[in-house]
C-alpha cells in the first residue's frame, strides 16, 4: 500500500483556501511550480481532478470539494503531530482560525484576543464573526465558540460558562402595554424573538412546581440580537435575549427585566474544536486562554450566575 501524499494534499489545500497556485506557494513558502508539481503529481496517482485551472482562476472540482473536508483535516493532524513533537522548544508562532457568534465576538472577544495577541505576537488569528453554524473541518477552523446545544458529536466540545438569559422590555413599553405577570401573558404582547433555528421554537419556562410554553409570535424574527436592542429601547416590544447582549441597557436601566421569578432552560458557552485531539501547541494555548478568560467574564456577570 502507497503511502499518502502528504506534500501533494498540502498544496492542494493551499491552493484551495488562498484561491491561487501563486497564493499557496506564498503561504507553504515553496515555489509555485513545486505546488503545481505536487498537485498534479496527486491528481495523476488519484486518477481525478480536484482544480480547474484556466488562465484567470482556479476553482475546486467537485471531486475535489468533496475530498477538501478530509484532506484540511489530514494537513492539520500532520501539522500539529509535528509542532507537538517540537513541544516547547519553540515560541508559539502561526495562523488560528477561530469562528464565534457576531454579537459574542463584538462585545465581548476583543479585550481576551488582544490579551493573547500581546503574549503571544508571532500567532495569526483569523476571527470569522457570523451567527451562522460552520462546519468546522470542511471549512478549516481550528476553534469555533457556539452558544447553544451541541447537535455534531464528532467534534471535541469544552464547556466554559453558563449563559444568563432574560425576558427584557423598556419601562416606556410596560408602562404603555402593561407588565406580563406570567409566562402566558406574553401571548398578548409584541414578542420580538431572536434564534438561530425555526422562528416558531417554543419558549419553556419553569419555576418551583409549574411549567408554562409559549409560541413566539411577533413582528420580527433575526439572527441576530444587537438589532433587536435599540427596537426594545424603543418601546418595540418584548424579547428573550442573553444577558450578555443587552448588558449595558439593563445596567443603564433602558431596559429591565421582566418575569424574574421564573426561569429558562440553561445555555452555554462551548469552545468546539475539530476531532482530531493532537492540535497544534498555539492552539492549544488559546483555547486554554479563552476557557479561563471567558469563564471568569460570564460567571462574573450581572446575571445571578455566582462567581467562583
């Protein structure tokens, strides 16, 4: 049995992530007629294309689309197998890709990211902000950061903090509309919901002995809660948001919160990182830096989550 042509799935990768031969070659540190070489060498032993090449552009085939999730996987294990086996001996130094929730990263990454960045001034981080879900190993992250239930089993999860959640309206609203005294009376209120999935997703509440579900219903349904905030401010209705969100309204009192006395189902915060558990030392260390940085910020809240 041939052994694998690592060189030849590296360049590959190269080309398709930085989008040109000349790109792969800048970002590999080899010539752009090796990185040819080598793709072509493995196209001919696989008996496919995997790259369309015209004078202008290359594109991934399909074929080589559907190779791309396994071989970015094959060049990370290969990578951090060998920075492992360097172990400290060398500074930490290299690109991360880190993937985390657009409300999340705005608010709250930056001090913790410019933080590891000082410490460590040789590592490259790649921050994609989206409140998308991405495929980690097809897209090549090496750390994603997901507030929510954990549906892919295959990739290795860490658990940082819960994550406080409130049902949240403005004075001006409840003074004008009334303050709901039970989960069922929002059913007669403007509800601004806020997902990442099914705009109808029941909203389940408990407090000691009763349980009460609700169908949000209300004129706009997004992805994304920091358009929700200055619409709540505004006297727009009523939301279930992360406290984390709308910290500095409900510390300003623009907004309050409503329906204290019962509670939601508990969130998270997840650190996922691709199923390979041999990762590169910088890696490693930003995941550490993150876990224990984000664990102090969210249990520190104002959020009756006590720290510790």
């Amino acid at each position: 049995m041939a052994l694998p042509d690592y060189e030849g799935w590296a360049c590959f990768v190269a080309v398709a992530d930085g989008g040109s031969f000349t790109a792969a070659a800048r970002s590999l540190g080899i010539s752009k007629a090796s990185v040819s070489k080598a793709v072509t060498r493995l196209e001919a032993s696989l008996g496919i294309t995997l790259l369309h090449r015209s004078s202008r552009v290359v594109t991934v085939s399909t074929a080589g689309e559907g190779l791309l999730g396994e071989a970015r996987a094959m060049v990370a294990a290969a990578t951090a197998a060998t920075e492992a086996a360097r172990g400290d001996r060398l500074d930490l130094a290299g690109p991360i890709r880190l993937a985390a929730p657009m409300s999340f990263g705005i608010k709250v990454l930056g001090v913790p990211l410019a933080a590891f960045m000082d410490r460590h001034p040789a590592v490259e981080i790649e921050l994609t902000l989206s409140d998308a879900r991405h495929d980690l190993i097809a897209e090549g992250f090496d750390l994603a950061l997901r507030i929510a239930s954990l549906d892919d089993s295959s990739l290795l999860a860490r658990t940082i903090a819960p994550v406080a959640s409130s049902v949240i309206a403005s004075p001006a609203y409840l003074e004008r509309h009334g303050t709901p005294r039970h989960p069922l009376d929002l059913a007669g209120h403007r509800l601004v919901g806020y997902g990442h999935r099914e705009r109808a997703m029941p909203l389940r509440f408990h407090r000691e002995g009763e349980e009460a579900t609700i169908v949000p219903a209300g004129p706009l349904f997004t992805n994304n809660g920091d358009v929700v905030i200055p619409m709540l401010a505004a006297g727009g209705g009523i939301a279930v948001l992360p406290d984390f969100i709308a910290e500095a309204e409900l510390a300003s009192g623009a907004l309050v919160r409503i329906l204290i006395d019962w509670s939601l189902p508990q969130a998270f915060f997840h650190l996922l990182s691709p199923p390979s558990r041999l990762r590169p030392a910088r890696v490693r260390a930003l995941s550490d830096h993150l876990a224990q940085v984000l664990k102090v910020s969210c249990m520190g809240r104002d959020s009756g989550i006590p720290a510790g």
